[in-house]
C-alpha cells in the first residue's frame, strides 16, 4: 500500500494569537496577518507519510525543509500547544514594546526572530538531544501511532506537489486587445 502524499497548509503562527487584542496589534503592526502566504508550510496529511520520511536520510529532510515543506505531519489548529507558547511570548514584545523598552526596530526583530523560530518548529528543523524533531504532543503522539505501509518517495511527494491545483497560478482572466478582435 501506498502512502498518503496528499498535503495541507500549516500556519505558523495559528489563529489563536489573533484572537489577543494586543497580540492581533502587535502582528497587524508588523504586517503578519494570519491568511498570508509567510505564515504556512506545506504539510502531509497523514503522519504515516511523515513518520516514513523521518526514516529516510537526513539530507532527504534538508532537501524536503529547503523546499519550504515540513518534515511534521499537519495538525491544523488542533494543537492548543502551539498558542500557549506564542501568546506569552508575543505578551512579553507588546510589554516591552508599550513601556518604550523595545522601539520599533526591537519590536520587528523581536516579532520576526519568534516567527523564524516557529516555523523551524513547525517544519521539524529543530531536533532534541536524540536527534528527534521537536514538535506538540499531539505531533509526537500521532508520528508514535503511525505505521507507514511502505519507504517515502520523493517522486509521488513531487508528483502530489505539481498535480495539486493550489499549487498552479491563477490564469489570466482578462483579454488584450488584440484577443478581442
């Protein structure tokens, strides 16, 4: 049996820091909204994929992370985890930032440097003293669970990738002139 390399958008930064007034200012300030493309990496659906691609080379997880894909099963915004981290982080820039501590420069590297951070969390860039990424409980429980039916291949991961239509620009909608004619 084949593994499931279907895929999904994984925000960075879930919708939950949004819902914190001085959270929501701090990020609108900085123009990080939740819906931009900055804020996602491609992620597989199924962890099974994700379990068989931890079990691959780690230069295959480098090519996959260089790629702008997670190396992480998608979770969505199940994960409370997530937020629960970030809010008190963003809290502390919007204190610093409000008590004249942080000016603006601060406030964007500070904001900017905790989004890098996440995302390398998100895409499973960030390994433990064993060599294991360092992920949300759920992400560790659903990898622990998982039980690939076969080796990962880079080709049907490509192959998913090209044939999806998120991934194809819109086509031009309006005629030229001379189209017209």
């Amino acid at each position: 049996m084949d593994l499931n390399y279907d895929f999904e958008m994984q925000s960075i930064f879930p919708k939950a820091v949004w819902l914190v007034p001085e959270c929501k200012g701090l990020l609108e300030g900085q123009k990080i909204a939740h819906n931009m493309k900055g804020n996602y990496v491609t992620a597989f659906v199924d962890a099974a994929t994700a379990v068989a691609l931890w079990r691959e080379s780690p230069e295959l997880r480098s090519t996959i992370i260089k790629a702008g894909w997670s190396t992480l099963p998608y979770e969505g915004e199940a994960d409370a985890g997530k937020a629960q981290f970030l809010i008190p982080k963003l809290m502390e820039i919007h204190t610093k930032a409000a008590s004249g501590a942080y000016g603006a420069e601060a406030v964007r590297n500070a904001v900017h440097h905790l989004h890098l951070f996440t995302r390398k969390l998100t895409i499973g860039e960030i390994l433990d003293a064993n060599g294991k990424p360092t992920c949300s409980d759920l992400t560790r429980q659903r990898m622990s669970n998982a039980r690939p039916a076969s080796k990962f291949d880079a080709n049907k991961a490509v192959m998913a990738m090209v044939s999806d239509p998120k991934n194809r620009p819109a086509r031009e909608t309006t005629m030229h002139a001379s189209q017209t004619d």
